[in-house]
C-alpha cells in the first residue's frame, strides 16, 4: 500500500476519506480486528506518509479516532507521537489564523486549484453531525476518558485532542455545534 499511496496520491486520498466516512465505532473495532489488525495498522501508516496533505490529514483523523475510542491496545504511545508530529507539520503549513488555507508543497509554493480543494474538503469533514460528533470525541476525549478530570501532559490523548482542536479550528463551526467542548476546557 506505502508503495501505491506513494506514487498515486489521489488514490490515497480517495481511500482515506471512504474510511473517514465509515470511521463509525464498530468500523474502527472491525478494521482492527483478528489477525489483519497489523495490516490495517500498516494501511493507515502508509496513508500517513502520502504525500497528500488531504490523505494525511485523513489518517491524523482515524488515527486521533482510535486514540479516543481506546482500541490501539498498547500501541497509543506510537500512534500518539506520528499524530503529534503531523499536527505540528500541518500547524506550519496550514495554519488555522490564515483567511485561505495554504496547502503548500515543502519547498513554499502555493496551488490556488490544491489550496481550494484542501479547504472544501476540510468543510467536508464535519458535514454531517455523525463526523463533526467524532471531531468532538477527540477533542474531549482527555478529559472524558480519566474520569472528569485532565491527564498528565504525557498522556497520548493529548494527540489527538490536539489533531481534532487544529480541525475544529479550521472548519470553524458556528459556536452552538461547540457546546460539548464546553465541560472539556478548563476554566
């Protein structure tokens, strides 16, 4: 798959949002399931590496949703650290303070026609309620998995509190589909 993903972005792009869209509890349980579960673990790691910043983005999501729903089963530590690093790579080149997302390459440069696809696909990830719902599992995943109360800075929830925070950010939802952030923030 690294190898496909690698040199047919599309591709990856169009595997990653099918299983963004499918990404439902059981779904994740199921894709992880029985012997396959390295294999699927290896898929999203490949789709992690694309060279799609949708694509990406798209496995920084399945993977924050997995944090979330507690199945990685002693892999959270790893899977935390990539969606860390890729919320800090997407923080430099798609900032949430710009008016316009820029889906810049490494090396500076701009696409209009790749900036304007990145945008509508970042609206689309909180289209229906169901998706924008796993958004905010994410968010409020640190504080609603320990018991009410914010784990220590080390915890991998942080991850993908952090992943779904910079998404939030981006979609930038009118403020009552927020309400459920409210009992995650501290004072």
């Amino acid at each position: 798959a690294r190898d496909v993903f690698q040199t047919n972005p599309a591709f990856a792009e169009f595997v990653s949002k099918l299983l963004w869209i499918a990404w439902e509890p059981e779904s994740q349980r199921s894709f992880l399931q029985g012997e396959h579960g390295k294999e699927a673990l290896g898929l999203l790691g490949a789709l992690f590496e694309s060279p799609s910043v949708i694509a990406r983005v798209c496995a920084g999501l399945l993977l924050s949703c997995l944090l979330a729903s507690d199945l990685l089963e002693g892999k959270e530590m790893q899977a935390a650290v990539g969606v860390h690093s890729l919320v800090e790579d997407l923080i430099s080149c798609c900032p949430v303070w710009l008016s316009s997302p820029k889906a810049s390459d490494p090396s500076g440069k701009t696409d209009g026609k790749a900036d304007a696809e990145f945008a509508a696909f970042i609206q689309s990830l909180g289209q229906s309620e169901d998706r924008f719902a796993r958004l905010l599992d994410c968010a409020t995943a640190p504080w609603r998995l320990n018991g009410d109360t914010l784990p220590d800075e080390e915890h991998p929830l942080w991850a993908c509190c952090a992943f779904a925070m910079w998404t939030l950010l981006k979609l930038a939802p009118k403020p009552p589909r927020l309400v459920a952030l409210r009992m995650a923030l501290p004072a």
